[in-house]
C-alpha cells in the first residue's frame, strides 16, 4: 500500500512537471527553443529538486571591441551600438554550469508591439552549428560557468532598439530574463546590405565624416559655410532615433512602422516628413519671412547638434527657424547616424513649380517691379539630401543616390515630405516613379516664362521663355576635400543637347498625355513673336560689400539700323534667397535715345542709407529694369546681386592635441562709419568642443579692431572643423571656418 501510494505521487509530480515544461500555467509563456545545448553531467548524478534554478549572474558585452568590428566607435555615447547582419560576441556568467536536459534561448525584439509575423521579435536557440538568414546564436567557447556567445543579425533586420532576453528551461521551468539593450544600425560596409558603399573613401565621407560644407548663393557668385553634422556626438544617436517615435506614421500605426524601419527607403521619407516641423511636431520650423522675431535667423546656425539637442530639451517642439540648407543639415546628420551614406547637394535657379506643368512663371508690373502673383518661384539655390540604396521597388538601374528633401514646399501623400527619388530616373525623366519625381525634375529642368503683368487693365504678356537657366551649377561637397564637386550631369543631359529636350518632352508627356497646351505650345509662341530690337543687362562697377554703395550699370544696345528711343523703369529690392520680396529699395525712370548699332551704360547707384534696414542676412539684392521700345514688347533685365561681409577670422595660437586645452582667436574689424552693438560670437565643432560657445563681444567703435581669444578642448584626433558665425545688429550672420589638426 506505501509503495502504491509513492508511486502514485511520482506520477502526479511527473505530469506537473511536463505541464510545466509545457508552459501551461506559465502565463509569459514564450516557444521553447527547438535545439537544446546539453552538457554531460558527471557520473554521481545529483537530484533536481537539489539544484538551485540557473539564472545569469553577469553579461560582458565587449563593447569596445564589438563596436570597433562595427565601425561604431566614433560614436561618444557608451550603449553597445551595432550594424546589423553581422555577429557580435558577449560574455554570459551563469550561477552554475548547464545540467542535461537544461537549455539556453534568446529573444530579441523591437517596437512597443514586437512580433515574429513583422519580424521584430525573434526566439532563437543557443546552438553549436551556424544559422544563416535569421537571428542565431551561437557557443565559441564555455569555460566552467562563463558562455561566451555569438549572435548573428538578419541583414533585413530594423533598425532601433533592442532588448535582448535569454530565455532560460530548467527543472521544468521556462522563463525569460532580460539581459540588456543595444542599436542596431543599417551596415554600408556589408554587401548584403541595401545601403552597400563599396568605396572605402566614399564611405569614409558620406559616413563617417561629421563636418561639412554646404553651397549657397546664386549661381554667379557660389559661396559656402561650414555645417557641424556631429553625428556622434553624445545624445545625437537617441535624439535621431526618437524622431522615429515621434513620426505621424509611428502614431498611426507602431507596429507596421517599427517594421518597416528595415527599409532605407521608407525612414528616408519618414525623416523627410519629420525634419520639418510642419505636419507633426517635428524638428524645425521653416521661415523665409525675413522676420525671425522668437528664434534664430536660419543663417546663425552652425550645425545640426545644438539644433536637435534644443528639440529634444523644448519637450520636443519645433525649433525656430530653418531654410532649406538647416533642414538638409539636420537631415544629413540623421542619415549618416543611422548609416545611410548620404550628401548634401545644392541646386542653383531651383525651381519651384506648384501645378506640375514643368513651367516656372514670374511676373513683374510695367514699372519693372517683381509681382507676387501666381505660386511658382524661382529660388536663387535651394539645398536637399541624397541618400545612397538600393530601390527594391524598382530595377536596378534606379539604385544609387535618391533625393530626399525635408524643406516643406509641397505636400505629399498629404504631408510636407519628399522622396526618395532616384537621380538617374529624375535624369531620364521617368517622372512617373515613386516618389515626387514631377517635382524634383521640373527643380532642376523646368522652363522660366516670364510675365509682365499691368494691374490696372488686368492684363498679361508673355515676355520671355527661357529653357535652360533653371536646375545650374549642381554642387556637393567633394570627397575627402574641402572643393566643390559639380554633379549637373548626375540629374540631365547637357543644357542645348538634343538628348535633354527629348528628355524633357518626354516627361512632360507623361505628365500631359492627352496634348494639353503645355510649356513647350508656350515656347513655340514666343518663338513666333519678334526678336527684340534691343538687348539689355546688368553689368556690376564696383565692389559689392555690406556699408559701401552699390554701383551697377545697365547696358542697352541698339540691335537695328534704325534710331530707338528706349523708357527704362528699374527697381531694386531686398530679397531672401527664395525669391521673398522685403522691401523696395531704390527705383529710377529714364528715357534713353540709342542711335543705330549704338550701345550705352546707364549707370545705377544705391547707397548704403537706402537699403541698410532692409537687407537680411543673405545680403541679396534684385535689381530689375522694363525696357520699353514705342509699341514694341518690353525686353526685362534682372540681376540679383550678393553683397560680402566684411571677414571674421580663426586662428589656433598652438598645437592641438587631444585633452589638451587650445586658444584660438577671432579677429573681426567693423567696416562701418557707425559703432555695431549687440555683437555674438557663437562657435561650435565635434571633437573640438563639448556643446558650443556663446561669447558676448562689448560694441565696436566705427572702424574698430576686435580681437577675441577662447579656448577649446579637442577631445579626437583628426583634421576637426571649427566654425564661427559673428552676429550683431548690422550683420545678421557673418560666417567663418578653421580646418584643425588635432594630435593624439
């Protein structure tokens, strides 16, 4: 009877336990892993019930060396950071060694939602052999209680945060323990990768370069300014990533977005849409008002860092304000983070066409004063982002650089984004791809009808069609240089070549298949009218410098045999680089008369008086002039005109080296006849400097020298960029840049 009874109760706690095994009343229940990793025990074999359950006791994750194999050790912050579809190892302690029948698994996932079906939740077993494809762990090596592992990445994997868990079966138990956490990052240096960069110098630039140069201007007069990325500096990576989580498409839907972040195409337009701040809170705040009251003048920024430290610090507000060179700065930083080789590029004459028709148009009144009429404007340069990957959803002769642009200009899908748009379609016009084609090539190859518009009988005249002044002087930064790369030929086919109006043809017919009358029905129009009988430009006298007057000529040349009498109305007005009008400066009416052949300079002064109070920070000023012969059409003559501050200096006074405290002075002379006050000087640089530098400069007496010392600490070794930007009440935004070589 005893022994019936004992017998009785060894079954009962042999079905329990299996009930356990089985995971029935263990309510987190996760798969048990289908390898198990046995470890003969010795020969005296102990009693389950004696053993004390297995649980880690420590996790060595080898950060220093792991991230080194991952190329993610520029990064400042201390998280284990990794490029995913490649290993890394780590070390587990466990309370004692493995017993027979006990096994070790691991779960990864991602997102508020992980789940295997999205793929951003994996269950794998410890095993002795190697998996291919999937996540997979694997044992190098067991030394008493100490496992040292590898765990292998999906080259598809998503990028973000993970958690890493073990998942432990022991004495008929299943149960999950969080380990810790890592990033995983896309991985260009990996061929299996979308976002595969096989020039190591390429690489190094579009990467691992934290600094920059952007273009700007016009397209006679291209100038540049230094840009921080610092994309490594501490914070960037979980600032960059929790804009992810803060994306419309991430509120909408968590689940699919976190799994869709495997994809470089869709967290480029994510990140297009949400460096704005437009639709969703997102970064910054565009303004081309010419009034920044509340924020900083887009031009007083010198990088990316303290723009998203300051968004993330303000609760996650826009901050005030950008232009298009701020949002594709602050985009750059962002891709290069999470290891999407990509470029800053400038268009010089961008145009941007509102009604998809490939046209431009821009109107002036009879007094040759330029009309805010109509949506469609020309900007003197407009600034975006390329992104290098593979398009999946399209052939392969797509792959490459794909334009992305985060300055809101139009909606897409209904949201203020734009791309990805491959370059070599926008080249070949195949302006029915995803994503915003018709718009990025009409940027850089719409045609310019000019209008001359009289308010008073409301009524308009085409003056002119131009087909090749838009989409000039494409330029990015070289690699592995400070010189300008010009990549025109990148997005079309040589201006006047047959090949680029066959191109242009064709994408108009794919936008206009049913013969609607088009821009080309408009050229051939103004083919068909008179050729002028005059020719007239803009031509500068003097120097063109913030403080001295302006002296332009305009040029007027009799093209016939016959006497002409020529009326001139011209104006000048203050733009922003845009097109923005801030303010009539000067304007002037003339009659000319011009004997046969003649030619004659009509000289053109503004003063200093005239246009101080109304020239913003990208010191530009549009001068125009409607020529009118008796009843022929008028002929338009414009020029927009940069004015150069006067120049701010860097200089190291000693050798840089790392953790070593440096001086650097800053010389500045004021130009002026008139003392400038409320003087800043703003410096920032990764590597050089932890954060940035504000220094209050005391006003400058007329004429006067100032010379400002401070010092820096580089904390990497390297060529470094120091930029400064000098502001006060007469220069908005004065810029400069020092090249450093830091020693170790």
């Amino acid at each position: 009877m005893t022994w019936c009874l004992a017998h009785l109760i060894r079954i009962l706690i042999r079905c329990v336990g299996e009930a356990a095994i089985n995971g029935k009343d263990i309510p987190s229940r996760l798969p048990t892993p289908s390898v198990r990793l046995s470890v003969p025990f010795p020969q005296k074999r102990q009693r389950k019930a004696n053993m004390t359950a297995l649980e880690p006791q420590n996790v060595n994750w080898q950060t220093t060396s792991n991230r080194q194999a991952h190329h993610t050790d520029r990064f400042s912050s201390q998280e284990l950071i990794l490029r995913r579809g490649q290993s890394f190892n780590f070390s587990l302690s466990l309370n004692r060694s493995l017993g027979n029948g006990e096994s070790l698994g691991f779960v990864v996932s991602t997102g508020p939602y992980p789940s295997e079906s999205a793929r951003t939740k994996a269950v794998f077993p410890l095993s002795n052999g190697t998996s291919r494809g999937g996540w997979s762990a694997q044992l190098v090596s067991k030394q008493d209680n100490i496992l040292t592992i590898t765990i292998s990445s999906p080259v598809s994997a998503p990028i973000g945060w993970y958690t890493l868990s073990t998942q432990i079966s022991s004495q008929g138990k299943d149960f999950i323990l969080k380990l810790g956490m890592f990033v995983l990052l896309f991985n260009p240096w990996l061929p299996e990768d979308v976002v595969f960069m096989s020039n190591h110098a390429e690489r190094e630039e579009y990467i691992q370069e934290d600094a920059g140069i952007i273009y700007v201007g016009n397209m006679n007069r291209i100038g540049m300014v230094g840009w921080n990325f610092g994309q490594f500096e501490q914070g960037i990576l979980n600032i960059c990533l929790s804009i992810l989580d803060h994306s419309l498409y991430f509120r909408r839907d968590p689940a699919t977005d976190v799994a869709r972040r495997n994809d470089p195409k869709y967290v480029g337009r994510v990140l297009s849409a949400m460096v704005n701040g437009n639709d969703d809170n997102g970064v910054i705040s565009g303004n081309w008002s010419g009034n920044y009251t509340g924020g900083l003048d887009p031009r007083n920024w010198n990088g990316s860092v303290e723009i998203l430290k300051e968004w993330k610090k303000s609760g996650f507000r826009p901050v005030r304000y950008g232009q298009c060179w701020v949002f594709a700065g602050t985009l750059n930083t962002v891709l290069r983070c999470f290891g999407i080789p990509s470029r800053v590029v400038t268009n010089f004459n961008s145009a941007h066409d509102t009604d998809r028709n490939l046209s431009v148009d821009v109107y002036y009144d009879p007094y040759g004063r330029p009309i805010d009429k109509g949506s469609d404007s020309v900007w003197n340069f407009h600034v975006w982002n390329e992104g290098w990957f593979v398009r999946t959803d399209l052939d392969p002769s797509y792959n490459g650089w794909q334009v992305l642009d985060a300055t809101p200009q139009e909606r897409s899908q209904g949201v203020f984004q734009c791309g990805p748009a491959s370059v070599a379609a926008v080249r070949e016009g195949d302006v029915n791809l995803d994503f915003d084609m018709p718009f990025i090539f009409a940027e850089v190859n719409a045609d310019r009808i000019t209008w001359i518009y009289d308010v008073y009988n409301n009524t308009q005249k085409q003056n002119a069609s131009d087909t090749h002044s838009i989409g000039r002087y494409i330029s990015t930064k070289a690699v592995g240089s400070n010189s300008r790369m010009d990549i025109t030929e990148k997005y079309k086919y040589p201006e006047g070549s047959s090949q680029e109006r066959q191109v242009f043809e064709k994408a108009l017919g794919k936008l206009k298949p049913h013969g609607s009358f088009s821009a080309t029905s408009a050229r051939h129009l103004a083919r068909e009218e008179r050729e002028p009988s005059i020719l007239g430009k803009f031509k500068v006298t003097g120097i063109l410098e913030v403080g001295k007057e302006v002296n332009m000529a305009l040029l007027l040349k009799n093209l016939t045999s016959d006497m002409k009498t020529v009326t001139v109305n011209m104006t000048a007005w203050t733009i922003v680089y845009n097109g923005t009008l801030v303010h009539e400066v000067w304007k002037d009416s003339v009659t000319i008369a011009l004997d046969p052949k003649e030619e004659i300079q009509h000289p053109v002064k503004i003063t200093y008086a005239q246009y101080e109070k109304y020239l913003k920070a990208d010191n530009m000023i549009r001068t125009t002039a409607v020529c009118q012969v008796s009843d022929e059409a008028e002929v338009l003559v414009e020029r927009d005109i940069i004015l150069d501050n006067p120049s701010l200096t860097l200089e190291v006074l000693e050798q840089a080296r790392v953790r070593k405290p440096v001086n650097v002075q800053m010389l500045f002379s004021n130009p002026l006849d008139e003392p400038v006050k409320d003087c800043v000087l703003m410096v920032e640089g990764s590597g050089l400097l932890l954060g940035s530098l504000r220094i209050d400069v005391p006003t400058l007496r007329p004429k006067e020298r100032s010379r400002v010392r401070f010092e820096i600490l580089p904390t990497r070794s390297g060529t470094k960029q120091l930029l400064a930007d000098f502001s006060c009440n007469k220069f908005p935004a004065i810029k400069a840049m020092l090249s450093i070589d830091v020693a170790e």
